[in-house]
C-alpha cells in the first residue's frame, strides 16, 4: 500500500505510532489500516461489508474495530435508511471519525504551499507572503495572549508553551543559563515553512511581542533540527505593562 494510503504515523492513532513488536510480526498494524482505508474508500460501512471486501472472517474485523475505536478512529453508527425502513433494528455500520479521518495524509502540506507560491507570484511577492505569516498569527493571537496574560512574568513561557501545546506544537518551556528556551518538538506547517521562512520568522516576531522582550530563533524543524527551540532571556517583572493591549506585529 502506498505510503500516501496508510494512517499517518502522527501520534493520533496509536496503534500506528505506538506498535508493539508483536503487532509488526503478525501484520496486525498493517490489516486494521486496510479496514480504516476501506472504510475511507466506501464510506460507512457494516462487519459484513468489510469482511467481504478484505477477504476477513468477521471476528477479525470485529477484534480491528475495536482496536480502532478505541483510539477514536472510527466509530458504531446506525446506517441512514432512505424510504420504507424495514422492521427490526438498523444495521450498524462503522464510519471514520474526524480524528481519523485526518490521519490519513490529505494533502494539506500541498495545498498549502501552493496557496502561498500563488500569493507569492501574484501578490506582491515576499513582502504579500510575511503580510499573510502575520495576519494568521493575529488570528491565532487571542488564545495565546489570554494565556500569557493571567500569569506572573516570570511564568509566561511556560504559560506559552501549554497554550502552544493545546494547538498541536508539543511546546515545553525549561531553564537555561540566563533565560528561558522554549521548545516546539512538532510543527503542523513545517513543510510549507521549508519553503516560506516568512512563517517562522512572523512567530518569532510575535513571541516577542507577546513576551515582552528580544527572543532569538536557535533552531526550527523546518530547517531540519530536531525542535524549533526559541532563546527567550530573563523577563522583567514590569514586562507585564509592556505586553498588554498590543497587537502582534
């Protein structure tokens, strides 16, 4: 199957990300994706109707159903009856979660930087590429500040960092020397900021802002690190005045 076809290894599903060795040995992983992507394939679907199609006795694909739905893949419904229903109760039949159905690759990378090559090329350029970087992040901006916000100085990273977190960026704020490093281990756009830094450096700009003081970028995913790991120096305790009420940059 190809690699676009299978449940993408991102933490969501964990029986793809967190496989156990037995699992790999007897295929396990590689059937219960074959009964999400059918799934995927045909739409909501019985026991019955899956068995058929992957050539599986119905216990089988009970057992993978219920491996699935425990990690929110899919999930039981009543099938949609059009017409005259018949008597006894509906046929149940299993759909994609929205969790689930996002763990299949959908070309949201792509789709993304397509859109922002075409600002690029008929917009104004670079400049029209930052102008949209900083119109997202302002969008984003009211959570975060909230956050930051309701919190003493010199708890601001970290409060930015769970903030971050809730948004998919697996963020952790930790001690260094003379400041603060805060960690991004995931990044949701780092395919389209390979190719348009501008996004990097727009939330760079508005850490700053947010934090009230000069932050350094030391490393980012999508040049290839490991973490986007952000140099944050030691806050001062009147920061808080210069925080509040601004808009980010």
């Amino acid at each position: 199957m190809p690699a676009s076809e299978e449940l993408r290894n991102n933490g969501v599903v964990k029986n793809v990300g967190e496989a156990s060795h037995e699992d790999l040995a007897t295929g396990e992983r590689s059937t219960r994706n074959r009964v999400a992507r059918s799934i995927l394939d045909h739409g909501p679907s019985t026991v019955a109707e899956l068995a058929g199609r992957l050539k599986l006795t119905q216990a089988a694909v009970r057992r993978h159903l219920d491996a699935l739905a425990a990690d929110n893949v899919v999930e039981a419904r009543d099938r949609r009856v059009y017409g005259t229903r018949s008597r006894g109760r509906p046929a149940k039949v299993f759909a994609l979660t929205d969790c689930g159905r996002d763990a299949f690759d959908q070309s949201y990378d792509k789709l993304a930087v397509d859109a922002l090559r075409w600002i690029g090329e008929r917009e104004g350029g670079s400049d029209a590429i930052a102008a949209f970087a900083r119109a997202r992040i302002a969008a984003q901006a009211g959570a975060y500040r909230k956050a930051v916000e309701a919190v003493p100085p010199e708890r601001r990273t970290e409060a930015l960092a769970k903030a971050l977190s809730a948004d998919g960026y697996a963020a952790t704020a930790r001690s260094a020397p003379v400041g603060e490093q805060l960690c991004q281990h995931h990044c949701p756009v780092a395919h389209a900021a390979e190719q348009f830094p501008q996004l990097c450096e727009a939330e760079t700009e508005f850490f700053a802002e947010l934090l009230g003081t000069h932050v350094q970028r030391l490393a980012t995913i999508a040049h290839g690190d490991g973490v986007c790991t952000t140099f944050i120096p030691k806050i001062s305790h009147n920061a808080s005045a210069s925080t509040s009420g601004r808009n980010p940059a």
